[in-house]
C-alpha cells in the first residue's frame, strides 16, 4: 500500500477539558487512487488531513508513506518529506496578493526537486492567457485553479485537498473537480480530498466517511463516474 494510516488517535486539550477528535483511524489508498473523505463539519476530517501532511502530529497510531513513518522522522526529515511527498490544496485559496498567477505557482516549485513544466501546466490549468494577472483580478475558480497548481507543480505523489470547491457555485466546482481529475489522470498523483458534499464521492475509486472521529464506512467505488457528469 502506498499510503497507510494506523490507530491514528488525536486529542485537543483545553484548560480542563480533552476532546479526541480522531479515535483510531486506519485505513490505506493505493498510489493513484482518489480517495475521498466524507463527513459532517467537526468529524475530524480536516484534523485528519493535516497530520497525514505532517503539518500536525497525532497522538499514537502512524501514517507510512511508501513504507517511510512520519512519526519516526526528525523536523528536518518531516519537512523533505513534505516538500517531496505533499501538495496542499485548502478551501482559501491563501494566494500573494502582490505576485501574478504565474510567479504564484512557482513559488510551489522552488520546493521540488524535479517540477513539471510551468508553460505546460498553465496551460493544463487553463491559466495560460491569465498567467501575468494578480490573483484580485481573478475569479474564484481562477484563483482556485492557481492554488492547484501551486501545489500539483512539484509533482508530490500525494495531493491533499481540504473542501477545494467549498467555496464555489456549482459550475466552478465542477471545473476545478474535473481539474483534479485530469491532474490524476496526467500526473498520477494519488488525490485524497475533504468535502462535504455527497455527490462528489462518485467520482473517487474510495470513499471514506467520517463520523465523531471514527470511520462509518470505506469502500471502493465500483462505479465510478467522471466529474464532469456528477450532479448535485
Ligand atoms: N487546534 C485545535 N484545538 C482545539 N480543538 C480543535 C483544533 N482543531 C480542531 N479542533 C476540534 O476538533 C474537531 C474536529 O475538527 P476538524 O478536524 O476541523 O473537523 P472537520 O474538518 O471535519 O470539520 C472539532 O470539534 C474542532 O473544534
Ligand atoms: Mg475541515
């Protein structure tokens, strides 16, 4: 298995109270796969995301990446692994203002050692006429698209995606899903990506739903249908 998450338990302590937002979460999505995480607002899902991107620790259990335990690396280690392994994708699209769509999305690839090619993947986001615009004279959808390619630039084997389309109206949701298809199917990255909107399980190869910090549900998609035909 190329991503394997473990018992992964988690707790946040304030002043006398401890809440366990994860209780022991295991599950593993091949290298490829579009997993997708489902599950009510508080479920734990971004919680979740966040320590498989190493930006936060759990309290016990592991996630292995190709066979490699996050928990077992040094700060030093942990962010190589980061920079080599991770794109982050989050719901605000967290752009610099003051540099242009093109010098946004490089700023991911000074973080990789073997990035895609920035002409052809501005092309590929259907950003390549807006590439010299500042993210404030662009639409959602634009700056959402500008944010994927921040991250998908380095090429990380694993893109992780908290409520990308949260957002946006429907139309524009349903172009930047079909963006992150297409980014699978062209780079093969594994996709793991946060919503809560139901529709959207139907184009993964796995689903998972969350509730109260545990798993209802994993089940591989049989049926899968391109994002370009879901409806909700
Ligand atoms: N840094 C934190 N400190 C305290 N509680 C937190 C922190 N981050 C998340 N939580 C709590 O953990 C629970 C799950 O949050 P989260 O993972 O963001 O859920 P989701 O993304 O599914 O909406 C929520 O009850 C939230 O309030
Ligand atoms: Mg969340």
């Amino acid at each position: 298995m190329f991503l394997e998450i473990t018992e992964l338990k988690k707790s946040f302590k304030n002043a006398d109270t401890k809440t366990e937002v994860l209780k022991g979460i295991s599950f593993s999505v091949e290298k490829g796969e579009i997993c997708i995480l489902l599950g009510p607002s508080g479920s734990g899902k971004s919680t979740l995301l966040n320590i498989i991107g190493g930006i936060d620790s759990a309290d016990s259990g592991s996630v292995r990446i190709a066979g490699e335990k996050t928990a077992d690396m040094n700060e030093k280690a942990l962010t190589r692994y980061r920079r080599k392994h991770l794109g982050y994708v989050f719901q605000m699209y967290n752009l610099i203002p003051n540099l242009t769509v093109k010098e946004n999305i490089e700023v991911g690839s000074y973080l990789g050692s073997n990035p895609l090619d920035i002409n052809e993947l501005l092309h590929t986001l259907g950003l390549y006429e807006h590439r010299s615009k500042l993210p404030n004279q662009l639409s959602g959808g634009q700056q959402q698209r500008t944010a994927i390619g921040r991250a998908i630039i380095k090429n990380p084997d694993i893109l992780l995606c908290d409520e990308p389309t949260g957002a946006l109206d429907y139309q524009t949701s349903k172009e930047i899903l079909k963006l992150i298809e297409q980014v699978n199917h062209r780079y093969g990255n594994t996709i793991i990506m946060v919503t809560h909107n139901d529709a959207i399980r139907n184009m993964a190869d796995r689903i998972i739903k969350l509730r109260d910090g545990q798993i209802r549900t994993n089940s591989r998609n049989e049926a899968k249908i391109p994002a370009a035909e879901l409806e909700w």
